[in-house]
C-alpha cells in the first residue's frame, strides 16, 4: 500500500476488472435502498436528495446528530458503515478525507467487512486518487465494484439543487449564478458500472461526466480545483488591479467577460462585492466553498504534482495562497475571500 | 512629469477637459482622410481595414517598406507624424512600446508639431497608463483630443477581423476560435469624444468598449491581459497535471468546461495540442500572440501595480514565467506555448 | 528624460565626465561645512554622525520639527536646498523615494537652483538607478559631481553606529547583532571622487564601497536588498516548517548556521522570537527594518528587472508577499515579522 | 500506516521507546564489521570511508557492478539486506528514495527478516520523516534500534571528505569552498544511542548532529535544503540582475558578502562563473548537487508542509523552479545552474 500512496507513475491504471457475472446479482430495480455514509455538509444534502428522488436510504456517520433530520425525511439510521453493506448493495460514501475513507471501507465496522459480492461503492470524497485506487483494489478483493465520483461545486451547487428540487422549477435568483448546469460528478471505475452509477448520481448533480479508470475522477476534480483557484486568485487580483487604475468594477468584469480574461470566477463566481448578485461576495463571503476546503484541494494537487514530477507553479502558489489565508483567519469563509485578502487596506498606507 | 511617470493614486482622472468648441472644427463627415501612424503587424491589417470601409489613408513608418503594401492598396504615406498631423485631423497610432509614443507625439516631427486644434488622437498602442495620461495632457495643451484604445485579441484577432472582411461572411474555419467577438478596442478618454474614435475604431474591431477616463483603455486591457496569461499558465498546468493522472486531454478540456475551472484558455484557445482546431497550439503555436509580447504586456502590469502598491502574486508569477520563456527559446512562438515549457520532456526523467 | 526613465539597457553608462578642472575649487580641507538635506529617520543619525566626527552641518528638512534636536546639537539650519547649496559644496541627501529627490535637486528651491561648480553631491536616497542617472546628467551640466550612495543595513544600523560612537567602544549587547561590519555604503559616480565622498561616509557606516558608474551604488544596494529579502522569508519558512516537524528552533537555527541553509537572515538577525537576542524579533518586531521600506526596495528591484527583461521569480514573489503583508497590517514592523504573517494561528486550525 | 503517512500533526513523537536491555547485547566494540547497503554516488564513497577508518565493511546492492570496487578495497559483498543483516549488528543505509527505504528494511529479503535484537540501523537516505517514524516503528517491534541521520552537503561532500582522507590534510583547493566543515549528519532518534550512532557517522562526515526524536534528521535535513534552494535561485536571481543593471559580478559577490544578503550560495557557492573557484559554476556545472535531486529534496519539503499545512510561498516555488528545470534538461547538472536557465540567451531579445 505504501508503495501505492507515493504514486510511481506506474500504478494508474493497473486496476485488474472484477468478475462481473457477481455484478448480476445486485438489486439493480429502481428505487430500492440505497445505503448514505457520511451525512456532513456535502452528505446531508445529498442523501436528501436521494430520498426525494424516491430512494429509501439506509444511512450512518460518526456523528448521531449529523442524522437526525435525515430521520424525520425517513432513512434508517444504524451504527455503522458495516451494517449499512449489510443491508444495501449500492452505497454512496462522502467523506472529509482520505484517512476517513480509509477507515470507512477498511476499519474494523468497514464496509468491506459485510460487502456483498457485487455491490456498487461510489466514493463521491475528494482524496488522493492514490488512495481511491488502494479502496478500487481492496473492494474489488471482495468481488464489489469501487467508483470514485466527486463532486464539483461544492456544497453551494449541491444546496442549489436541493432548493431547485424544492422550487420545483422557481428558480432561486440568489443561487442562480452557481447553479447553472456547473453541479458536476466526475466519475472513475470500469465503464461497464457507469450506468448504475449514473442512475444514482443524477438525482444529486446535474452533469455526471465518466473520466476514465478509478481514479481518474478525481484527477479530473484535483485538476478543475486546482484551475478554478488560479482563476479565482487571478480574477482577485485583476479587479483589485483595476480598480485602483480607477475602472469600475462592473465595467471591469464586464469588459473581462467579453475578453479573453474571461473565466468562471469572473463572469459566475465575481469576488468582488457588487459585482453579481447571488455570490457569496455579495453576502460577507458566507457560505459558498470554504478556504480552508479550497487549501485542502489544493494540497491534493501539490502532492499528485509532486509524485508525477509535473511542474504547477501558479498551482502552487495557490495553494500557498490559501494556506497563508487559513493562517490569518480566512479558514472559514468563501474561497472567493482572497479578494479581500489581496486588497490593501486604505488606512495602512502612506509610507 | 516624472511625477506623473512614477504614478502616485493622485494623478489618475486629473486631465482638466479640452475646449470643445474646437472640436467643431474638425471634419466629422464620414470618410474623410484618417491618418495612420505605425504600420507594424498590428497597424498594417488596421489600416487596411479602413481603407477597406473606405476611409482615404496617410500613412507613415519609420520602416519604408512597411509602408508598400498599403500604399499598393491606395493610401498616401508621407515621412512623419508631423506630415500626417498637417494632413489628418483623426489619427490612429499603432506603436509597440510607451518610448515610441513619447516620439511620436513629442518628437522633433512628432504630431504635436502640426496637429490642429479639434484634432482626435487615438493610440492604440499597448503602453503603461500613466504615459497615456502624459501624452493626454500634451495633446490637450495644442487644443486636440487624445484617447487611448488598445486592442484585446492582438492580431491574430485583427487578422481574423480582416479575413473576415474578405471572406464575406464565409467564416474561415481555421480561425474560428479567436474571432467570435473577442476582438475589442476598449477606450480612454472624454465621453464626449467616444462616438467619434468608435466610427473608426468599429472598423477594426468587433467591440469598441468605453472605460473611462484617459488611460482606462490600457488599464483594462492590461487587466484583462495579466488575467489572460493567469489563466493561460494556470490551464496549461491543470491539463499536463491531468494528462500525467491518465485523463485524455479532450475529455479534461471538456469537463473543465462545463466546470468551474473554465476559462478562455480552456474553452477557446486550449494550449494542448490536439484539444481543439484552429487555435496556435494545433500549428505549432506558430501565429497568435507571441510570449515576446505576453511579457511585455505583464512587465507593464507589474509597474502599475507596483506603482499603486497593489498585490498580485499571480499576476507577477506569470510575468516571470513568461520571462523564462523569453530567456529559453520561446520568445516568438505564441503564448500558448506555456503548455510545452512546463511540460516535462520524457527523455530527461528518471532519478 | 522619459526615455532614461523607462530605461532602454543603453542608458547605462553613458553619462558623460564633467570637466574636473572645476572640481579644484571645491573646498577639500578637512571639516569644513557639509550640507544635509533630508532628516527623517535615516538622516537624522546620519547628520548627527557627522556633527560627532567634527564637520559643521548646515541642513535642512521639509518637515521644521525634523530639525530641531539637530539645531540642538550644533547644526545650522536652512529653509531649503538652495540655500545649503549656496553655502556648502559637500552636500548628502537622504530622502524616502525618487520623486522627493527630483523635487530636492531639479524643483524650485533645488540644490541645482544655487550649486558651486565642483561641489559634490552625494544621494543616500534608495531610489531607481535610473533616477540616480538622470540626477547625475543634471548635476554634471552645472559643473558639479553627482554619487549615489545608498546603504544598507537601515536605520537599525545607523543606529547602531550611532550608539557605538556614543559608547565609546562599549559594545550594546543588545544592537551587537546587526552591527559587527554590516553597514555599508555602496557608491557610485566617477571613481576620481570617490575619495572625497568616502571621507564623509566613513563617519557614517564601516564600510564604503566603490561600485562602478553612477546609479551602481543603487543597483548594488537594490540587488542586495531582494537576496535579503528572499533569504528573510526563507529562513521564516523554513524555521517555521522545522518547528512543526519538532525541532527546537535554536537547535534548528544552529544546523542550517553550520550548513548550507546559512544566511546573514538565519545567523545574524533571525526572525524567530527567542532564537536570537538583540534582534526584532526578541523585540516584538519594533525598529529594525519596516516591512513597507522593503516593499518600496522590492517594488525598485521588480522595476529594474522589467526594465532589463531579467526574470527574478522569487524576488518578484517576496515582492508580493511584502505586499500581502502591508496590506494585513505588518506595514510597520520590522520585515523579520513576516515570520509572524507565515505563522498559522493555532486556533484557525481544525477543517 | 497509512494515517501516519498522512500525517496529522499528532503522529510526531509517538514513538515508545525500545527495551534498553536488549541493546546491550549489540557489540559496541570499536571496529567489528559494519553493514552497509546501497552503494550508489552517495553509498560508494561513505562506505569507502569506513573501510578507511578501520570497519570491517559487508555490503549490498541491487546492483551487483556497484559493489565491485568495494570489494576490491576488502569489503564483505552479500546478496541482500537480510544477510547483511544476519552478520552485522550496526548498519548504514543510503537509498534514493522513500519506497527503497521501505523495501529495503520491510521486504521479503528485508533487515527485518534478519535483525538481531538490540542493532542499531542507521539510515542516511533523505526521506519523508514520516516513512522515517513508520520504520522506526517497524524496527522497534524487532527489539532493535532506528535512527534517521541524513547528510547534508551532498556527493559533492562526501566526495572532498573521501579526498581529503587520501591527500592526508593536502587540502585540494578544487574543492576547497564545500569542505571546509561543511558536511553535517543530521540524526534523529533516543538520545540514548545518538553515541553509538556518532562513532560510525563521524567516519564520514566532519559534523553529526543530534536533532532530536526519530524523523528530526529528515526534518532537518529537509529544511536545511530547502533553505539552500531558495539561497541558490535567489543568488543567482540577484547576481544575473546585478550583471545587466552593470555591477561586475566578483564586485557584487564582495558587496553581498559584507552585507545582509550574504548567503551559504553568494559566499560558497557563487552560481556565477568566473567569481569563485572549486565550485560547478567554474566547471561547466558538472559535480555537485544535481538539479534532479534538490528537485527530489524539495518535494519532500513540499510535502510534509502540506501535510503539517505550513505556508511555504518561497519554498513550493522553488521546487516548481527546479521541476522546470528537469522538464528542459538541466536534470543532470549542479543545482547552481540555475543561473543558466535564469540567464536571458542574448540572442532571443529583441522585440
């Protein structure tokens, strides 16, 4: 394992299919239980969702009050991921990290210890796609089918969904600059499984996007993260830029979205306040995605660079970026903060 | 000044109005004589392409023979600025660096030397603001109107504009990506002025934005450049990250397109070979915008913002990448070309 | 002189000699008046340092409150540059950045208004060598000597000098850090008269050093400043690292000091509260060297790189970090407290 | 395993200590055999040195040509670690890499099946501290002792003291600038056996040092060239923008040196050919350090501040420098070269 987790490049891809005449005997009948584990701010919501797509779900997480309000829209709560292998076969796991996946398939109440053959685990975490591919090798041992699949737009987008759910259709202009089709899983595993996975996973995203071998998915979020912060960064500092050449901001961001600045966090995301509407700029920097997840991600990236020897040095710097933020106070709020951050306070200037 | 040169926050919107009674006295009817001041790679197809919309052309270079082919297509070339000046009162200038202005309208047979009162000076140099601010102040001291305009898209886009012009309407496929209206002129100066320069600047260009006041046009298009090339190195990296995880460059470029990492390097111009048509990277980065002139572009962001004191750790990463570039070979091929710079040559690995 | 400003590589060097019969009648003999223009935090020992060694001081300052503990001790003061110009034909400027010294030579009341030929006029301004040039052509016309002579080590330094002079040998244990041979004045002009200059400056720093044409003292003292800088935050993260990996941080200072991570930041002025005495950081980062005085370094460093096309990617970065830090509050500290800025604050910690 | 991998914060110190009795049976008389296994660029001479000082050598290494000069010189050769293991009870490992280290110690011909109760093994690879504390785990659980004592300086090193010991005090002024008292062990483990420990590593080095537990001679040594990156590319960013702002470099170096900017790189080192002698830059940036192994040395800092969350803005970019490097072919050449790749080829300019 260890050999795996420092990542030669030799070990992408070298995931061996599992016998899939087990496959058939997993309950592929619509709408029949689905087990949850992990039922924090992603979780929740998600699992939500299920049970308002008309899945009975079977759920559990460390925390017993993290289920509750689950309980009252109907799952069944039991102690432990084993129980919940023990009474579904198609299993959605969401976890902070990959030492909490770990534990989750492998620990002494893991899945794998009551995994029926044939059943369809999809880790929708953002871990090291080192580690998804150690899970893929150890679930497959016990003749299941492991799929990464995380999710892309983070809670905000995850949250949108379940209020457009709610809405039926009322759109919520507040939300409506994330929600806009960029709620995406990307999903990694043998292609013969995507199809299941796709039935589950569209009742919680609105794009499901098959990116290859376990995995691949999430290289595909590390990558798309790891961009999506340059651009915010990079946005950040170009309104600040150009607000202090004394362009107004909207005209800013509206000349960069006509332009080839163009990118997500200036025409969809604008850090800067008064921008757009519906942003968390425009809210404090409350809610949205976390600086301290942002980090997190980031740091994912560094170590999958670092192990393939790839250059990313504004990926980098990023990250650093972000690590500097968590260190002065930012850890909590909209990755989007870094607007703040940047922009020099009037009243310590002069010099 | 100097002063004025090493840009304190105070300088910025201090040009006091020009009489515009004077204006009157310019020749506003259509198709009059314009004159064309630098016939370069990017002032060469803008001049043609008034001479195309039927604008009488005086021209000038301090090249000769770059004056040729335009004066083959029917425009007059005198020897300098000031002839130009005796001659035009609508002028266009199209010069690769501030030190070039400076001559051209300050020299010994610079514009200033016989321009008329009313004139419209538009210079659609790439320069740092503060000189437009400058030479705003010297045309406004001889009665006459200056605007700055610098153009997004560089002449790849103009090119494509013209192609265009030419085609009518059939759509050159090849070029397709660049020309979908992502060629903008965005203008400094009077509001008063901005129909004026727009008559012969929508000839040049899909889009003809007004900033603001004097030296907004080259603050938005070095903003929109420094975010440009952010995003370009920060897609560059992410799809050689990608493609080293084991994605296929188009199903990555596909999926951070629909997702937040989308950004116009992504979507319209992806550095990867192979990814998308029409764009540098799929001819050898060959044509496009050159790493020479990406550099330069940045050096004029880091001095703005090191003149206001504002941070832009992105912005200043890019400036020295593209400056290692410059240093490595790559100086002339298009800024694209970022992808190849950092991506790791298979042949020198191994440890 | 725009063009100078904006310095092509070809402005270096071409300052003509002054005709140095004139220089011969420029008073020689020892302690006679000297001129000092310029009484801020830097100056004020400065002048004093050569009130000590004996030399009467005619001076002056914008600010009158500047003045007075100077008067005190002995020193004429004057309204402004042209009168001590009128009186002294030694004259030392210390003045915070380039547009003050343009204004003290070439403004209204400037030295220039009323300079003896053959005076020699040294600026221990930090400012942009190319400045330094353009001061140095203006001298030279009025037949007098222009040298830069900025310095390093700052006004902890000066200081320090100052207090050794005072202590009559007696060493202050608590300064000993930062003065054991570290001051240096780095100057630049005609080498026939850097014997002159260096009897003025040897009262007030150890060492005087010859560098080359003028504006080398500044391309000196600017060179060293950035390699301070990055070895500064160096050292902070790497004591900062070190200490969250569980080495004590005088064990660890003391292994990079006997290895090849030694640097003047790690063994003469580190910034980890604790490791060193008589250094800001066992001070909480009060006097020494204010973190805005090295961004403005940072920001000449990063003009002078872009104006020689020289890629400095980890100078323009602690340029931007010394940015970030202005910008969060530490504008005031000593630049060791980046150490502090890096820092993670334990209780933003968890995720 | 896998959770200390990842590192939390809480994994460091965690180590109980061994049973003390059992140590007493190792024999700690003076020159009974020395194991040592790996004996590449770094292995070959180290053990050398033992062999001088009297050691009874018995060696291993996977590949079989790299054990003959050894042998010749008496050395012991066997066929894998568990023999060596088997025969000596004090042993030296130098491997390139984490997974060798793994393997070496825990794999099927590993110490481990062999490992007499109460040995000291001492490992000199520079690794992830981390792997560094799994080993010493694994090894405690076999009644022997781990310690991590990597070394600093380098082949470059090794290699002067290896010289040094033949020419019998002749000092070889070559190599003059990295020996002098420059090569450090850096030792992590119970300061119990740090004496133990010291006797052998003093045979090869001219400073051990005792850092602390297990994993705080990787740390060091991790920090320690970390540091010396930033030192390097930061010397070599200053000395190349001296040079073009017109400083003659040996003049630059001096001024360096006497000032705050003075660094292990400017005084020892000098990346700049021509302004020191017996270092790479005087020899074509043979020798040395290779770019490919500071690029190694540098993601494993980048590592463990990421799993520590530590901001090291200087130090990730300087490793995304040295990837670049690797990715255009300076893998094989002395760190210093950095100046090189820094350095504008005068005939790409223009513009």
């Amino acid at each position: 394992m260890a050999a795996i987790l420092r990542g030669s490049r030799n070990v992408w891809g070298r995931i061996r299919h599992v016998d899939y005449t087990l496959v058939s005997s997993r309950s592929m009948a619509s709408k029949t239980q689905v087990g949850f584990i992990g039922l924090g701010n992603m979780g929740n919501p998600m699992a939500k969702n299920l049970l308002k797509h008309g899945y009975p779900v079977i759920a559990t997480d460390v925390f017993p009050e993290s289920c509750k309000e689950l309980q009252e829209l109907g799952a069944q709560i039991v102690d432990n991921p084993a129980e919940v292998a023990d009474k579904a076969d198609r299993i959605v796991t969401m976890l902070p990290s990959s030492p909490n996946v770990i534990d989750v398939y492998t620990g002494a109440n893991g899945i794998l210890k009551k995994v029926k053959k044939g059943s369809l685990l999809i880790d929708s975490s953002t871990i090291d796609p080192a580690v998804s591919k150690e899970m893929a090798l150890a679930v497959e041992k016990m003749g299941a089918v492991f799929m990464d699949a995380p999710v892309s737009g983070g809670r905000y987008a995850i949250l949108a969904v379940f209020r457009r759910a709610h809405l039926n259709g009322q759109e919520d202009a507040s939300v409506g600059a994330a929600t806009s089709g960029k709620l995406t899983f990307m999903v990694g595993g043998v292609e013969e499984e995507f199809t299941a996975a796709q039935e589950l996973l569209s009742c919680m995203g609105a794009n499901v996007v098959y990116c290859g071998a376990v995995g691949t998915g999430q290289a595909a979020k590390i990558c798309n993260n790891m961009l999506l912060a340059i651009g915010m960064i990079g946005t950040s500092e170009t309104m600040n830029l150009g607000i202090r050449l004394g362009l107004d901001p909207k005209l800013l961001a509206k000349i960069l979205n006509m332009s080839s600045g163009r990118c997500w966090s200036s025409d969809t995301y604008n850090p800067v306040p008064g921008v757009m509407e519906g942003v968390p700029s425009g809210n404090n920097y409350q809610g949205g995605f976390g600086t301290q997840l942002m980090a997190k991600d980031l740091g994912l990236a560094q170590a999958t660079a670092t192990n393939t020897k790839t250059p990313v040095p504004l990926g980098s710097l990023a990250h650093q970026i972000y690590r500097m933020m968590c260190a002065r106070g930012y850890a909590g709020k909209d990755f989007s903060s870094v607007f703040m951050f940047l922009r020099e306070d009037e009243k310590e200037e002069g010099q």
